[in-house]
C-alpha cells in the first residue's frame, strides 16, 4: 500500500518545490549535473527488488520490470550528457531595416509536475524527470494510483541525495492530488496516460495557463510493404511490437497493414511465435505474458475480441489461461489474431491496450497509407520494407509524430 495524500500534502509538496527552486536554478547546469550523478549512483543495487514489486503491482512479466528501472537511469545519464547545451544562447543577426541583434536565451520555469501511467512508469519517468531537473527546475513525481510503490521506492532514493524540495513524491488519489496542476505555482504539468485523462489535465491546467506537455493514446498503424524481409529477427522484433506488456504499451503498434502477397507469410510467423506464449504470473519463471493491469480492460479487450469473432471475422487465439487456481480469477486474456477484419470494427478503430491485433491486408501503397491515416490518433507508426527510399517515403506520408 501506499499513502493518500490530502490536500494539505500536495500543497506541502508544491510549497517545498518552490522553496527549493531559487537555489536550485542558480547553480549551473554542470553543477547540477553532478548532483544529479551523485543522486543516481547506487540505483541499480536494488533493481532485482524494485522489479519484483512493479511485477507483483503492474502484472507484467518480470525480465520487462527490470528493463523498466533500467531504462531510467540510462535515460537519467543520457540527460545528464546535455549539460553543457542548457546554457547555449543562441543569437539571430541583424536583418534588413531591424539594427538589432537577437540573444535567445533559457530559463528554468519552476515547479514542474511529472505524472506517468501504470505500463511503463519508471522508464517513462526518465524521460521527462531528469531533463528538468537539469535545466534547473524543481519537480514533483505523482506515479499511477494502480501501481505506485516501485516508482514511489526509486523517486525516494534519488530525491534523498539530492538538496531538500528539489524532487518530490506524491502518491494518491486522482480526484485528492488536482493541487499538483491546479495550484497557481506549478509552472509546467508532464502527463502520459490516457486521452480521457489528458483531455481532464488540459482542463484543469487552463484555469492559470500552465503549460502542458501530454503524451496519450495511439492507434498506430505498421505498414509491411511486399519487399519486407520477413525472417525471425524481424518477426520476433514485430511480435514484441505488439504484444510486449500484454499490447499495453502507447507506442505498440495496434494495426497492421501488410501487403496482400505476404500476409499468410507474416500470419504464419506470427501464429508460430504465439503457440509459445506461456500466459501466467510475470515471476514465475517461463511465463512470457502477464495479465492486464485492471478487470474493466480485460472486459475492455475481450469485448473487442468478441465482437470481431461475431462479425464473422477469423480470429485465432492462442496459449493456454493458468490452471492454478490462484489465478483463475485474474486478468488473464489469451492472445488473438484478427484477420481481415471490416474497417469499421472496434479493434480497428479504438486502441485496444491488450494482446489482440487485426492484420489487414492491402494491395498497393496508396491503400497502406489512406487506411494508416483514417485514425483518431497520430502518436507513431512503423514501415517494414528492405529498401530505404520506399521506407522514407511511406514514412514521410504517415501522419504521426514518430515514425
């Protein structure tokens, strides 16, 4: 378990950030940097433990757990190699009729409110965290209230090494920690999570104009074009893809358009590798797919799975549910394959955050790219060709922010 804050807790937590954020800022970035190196050694002595606990709280398996905290500290290195660039300016010469010269310089905004969703947390952290500790702002981290203890376990041992205010860590009901972006002295909000959830941040930071920075939902689409070399490096690299953390990953790809010359190619590929799938709990050694995270996304996905099987589409599942009794009532689903399904169809359409996919067969370009960008969302995408010049120029035409 861990704790609720109340109101008077988060406040406390924004007043200590602010409080910290004048000395803080005034150092340079170097000396920051090595602060934060300083407050980072050490952090893989308990990995093996902070990844059993984000397995026992999140569901996944335990190998992905441990990649979790090990992505954070590189990405908390990786940030730090940027110091000497924080306090690059950049200067615009005179132009024609203006006698001036530009100086465009950076300041740190203040209080930065970091807050990451349950799949990935500690690693998505590290994406934002050490960035703005570097740059000179002071942070408060809210982990997801499904599975905060791991999160909550590394923020502390960094923040402890660290001068006092500087990094934070609030733990808690959504509805009881709106302070962490309401209040008028957080200056920036750092959301991953959901688009429903996005849309409430958005909501809430526009009452003081505080900037957001939100990272949602996708549907991303995978483009397989006829010359993609379809061998078990690629098709292993594709199953992960979209099955890794039981498909509940933002940036898994969520459909997949191959051309119609390889699709019993790539279904063969595909099925070959599921038939392996040994569904059960992510520290029993040998299992490869963990449940989903919660009861309403199995009802969630399994409604999708059902629906599609109901249209008369073929759906091919796959793997066994775990016989232990324990188990039986956990959120396990068997994974599926939706072959050609009707574009209108649910798993098409909505992002389904579990271990289905539809496999949609298409004859020329044109089809891959028009079907690719008929979606509500635009987070990123993926095209699996042999040639280069093909890859970039499908590439360029999908209409998402990471290819």
């Amino acid at each position: 378990y861990a704790a609720a804050a109340s109101a008077q807790d988060v406040a406390d937590a924004v007043g200590a950030a602010k409080a910290a954020f004048p000395a803080w800022s005034a150092l340079s970035p170097q000396e920051r940097a090595a602060q934060m190196a300083d407050a980072i050694a050490g952090i893989a002595d308990l990995r093996d433990e902070d990844a059993a606990i984000l397995s026992r709280e999140n569901g996944k398996i335990v190998m992905e757990s441990w990649v979790d905290a090990l992505v954070f500290e590189l990405r908390w290195q990786l940030a730090l190699s940027l110091a000497d660039q924080v306090d690059q300016d950049g200067i615009l010469q005179p132009a024609p009729g203006i006698p001036v010269t530009t100086t465009v310089s950076y300041q740190p905004l203040g209080v930065v409110t970091v807050i990451v969703p349950f799949n990935w947390p500690v690693a998505i952290l590290g994406a934002s965290l050490p960035h703005a500790l570097l740059a000179g702002n002071t942070a408060i981290v809210k982990p997801p209230p499904t599975a905060p203890l791991a999160t909550t376990r590394i923020v502390q041992r960094v923040a402890e090494k660290l001068p006092p205010g500087v990094l934070n860590v609030v733990t808690g009901r959504d509805s009881d920690v709106s302070g962490l972006i309401r209040n008028d002295d957080v200056a920036k909000v750092c959301f991953t999570g959901s688009v429903n959830g996005g849309k409430r941040i958005m909501e809430m930071a526009s009452a003081s104009l505080t900037r957001v920075t939100l990272e949602l939902g996708g549907n991303d689409a995978a483009v397989i074009l006829d010359d993609a070399l379809l061998d078990d490096t690629r098709l292993d690299r594709l199953h992960a893809a979209v099955f890794d953390t039981t498909g509940q990953i933002c940036m898994n790809a969520k459909r997949l358009y191959v051309h119609r010359s390889r699709m019993e190619e790539l279904v063969q590929g595909l099925s070959a590798r599921l038939e392996n799938a040994v569904i059960g709990y992510g520290l029993d050694e040998g299992t490869t797919m963990g449940p989903l995270h919660s009861p309403a996304q199995k009802t969630f996905v399994e409604g999708l799975i059902e629906e599609a099987e109901a249209s008369g589409a073929e759906v091919r599942r796959f793997g066994t549910l775990p016989g232990d009794p324990e188990l039986r009532d956990g959120n396990f689903l068997r994974p599926a394959l939706v072959l050609d399904p009707p574009p209108e169809l649910r798993v098409v359409t909505e992002e389904q955050f579990g271990p289905v996919i539809p496999i949609i067969p298409f004859d020329t370009e044109e089809e891959a790219v028009a079907w690719a960008n008929d979606t509500w969302a635009g987070l990123c995408g993926s095209v699996w060709t042999e040639d280069p010049a093909r890859a970039n120029a499908v590439g360029s035409r999908l209409a998402c922010g990471y290819v």
